[in-house]
C-alpha cells in the first residue's frame, strides 16, 4: 500500500486528493512544520531532500509532486493520466510541469522577498507583473475549457490546485478573474477533494 508522508499545511495534501479521486487505498504519516515552516528532519530519514511529499511504495521511495503523481497514474493503469487526444496530451504535460517550475516559483520568490526587512514592498512590486501573467494566462486557459487538459478532470487538475489556492489565500488573491474563482470551487466541492481534507488534516489555503 502506498505511503503518504504527509507535512501539514503542505502541498502533499494534492497527493492525498489524487489518491482519493483514483479510489487507491493509502495511508498516511503525518508530520508538523517547526520554525520558519521547516519540515521536521525525520523527513530526511525517508528521502535526502527531506520535503514534503514524499511516497513510499513496496520500498520504491519517490519524492517531487510531479514525479510522485506521474508514479500514482500509472499504478491506476494511466487512469487521470495523459488524455488519448494529442492536444488535450500536451496540455497535461504542460501543466504537470508547469506548476511547480514556473508559478510556484514565482509565487514564492515574492513571498519570501516580501519578507525581507526594507527591501519587501519594492520586492513585491517586482514581482506582481510576473504574476499577473501567470494568473492572466491561468484565466484564459480556464475560460476556454472547464478542466487545465480539456473536457475531462485529470491529475494535471489536482497538480495546479496547490499554485492557485496559494495565490488565492497567501499572495494578493485572484483580483476577480472569474474563471478560476469558478475552477477553485469546483474542485472544493468535489467529493475527493473533501475525503482528502478530511484525512490530512490541516490546510489552511481553502476553508474547510
Ligand atoms: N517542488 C517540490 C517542492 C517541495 C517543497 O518545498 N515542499 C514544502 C511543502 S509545501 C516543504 O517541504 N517545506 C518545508 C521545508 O522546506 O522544510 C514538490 O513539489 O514536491
């Protein structure tokens, strides 16, 4: 059986959310943030890296959100995986990627130089036009079809939920770009996505 080492507050909880909506059977290690947010070092003991998530599977560790639901989709036998159609296939390639290599990163360069005595408003102001054009492509991307790969929910949705909801609740919220609202409460209504709330327990990017 899969096991989800699980950081509170985190963005394993998309793991959790996966696991649900393929209906796998898994379990879970909880563990807390200390300071600064820190995962705690006994996550080093399972993977060097020692972020959160991490999986462990019949003693195959995989660590890296992305790499991790590639894993978990082709133990569903490719279930919410790469959809059969070309473009559909490469928007889910895209947005895999995507979220951790490109919006994550932005958003957190202007979290954390927002942090930064003195330097924190000019820093966040350099940053909001980056954003914005993630955002503003985010929204045109979700205007044009209801899921990030086309017609259908797929794990390339559970891979962009973490981005949006940060910059929903940390960073300066969505600034009314409908589509997206529309996107974010359509997967917090998703039967799944509140099985996996429940067993995670804290998360504090969504009301519960
Ligand atoms: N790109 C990595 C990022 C991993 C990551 O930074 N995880 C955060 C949780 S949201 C973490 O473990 N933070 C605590 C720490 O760095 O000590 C992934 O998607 O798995």
């Amino acid at each position: 059986m899969i096991v989800v080492h699980h950081l509170e507050n985190s963005r394993s909880q998309r793991i959790l959310w996966l696991l649900e909506e393929l209906g796998l059977p898994y379990e879970i290690v909880n563990y807390k943030r200390g300071r600064m947010m820190a995962a705690p070092l006994e996550m080093k003991r399972i993977h060097p890296l020692g972020k959160s998530p991490i999986i462990e599977d019949e003693g195959i560790v995989v660590a890296e959100t992305g790499a991790i639901i590639e894993y978990i989709v082709e133990k569903a036998g490719g279930r919410l995986g790469p959809p059969a159609e070309a473009d559909d296939a490469r928007r889910y390639r895209f947005f895999l990627h995507y979220a951790e290599g490109s919006v994550m990163t932005t958003l957190l360069m202007r979290m954390v130089i927002g942090m930064v005595p003195l330097l924190g408003r000019a820093g966040k102001k350099m940053f909001q036009p980056m954003i914005d054009t993630h955002l503003g492509y985010i929204e045109t991307e979700l205007a044009a079809r209801p899921w990030f790969a086309g017609e259908e929910f797929t794990a390339a949705d559970t891979m962009m939920s973490f981005p949006l909801e940060f910059a929903a609740s940390r960073v300066d919220g969505l600034n009314g770009r409908p589509a997206t609202s529309a996107w974010l409460d359509k997967i917090h209504a998703r039967p799944a996505y509140r099985a996996a709330l429940e067993r995670g327990g804290p998360y504090d990017f969504v009301g519960k």
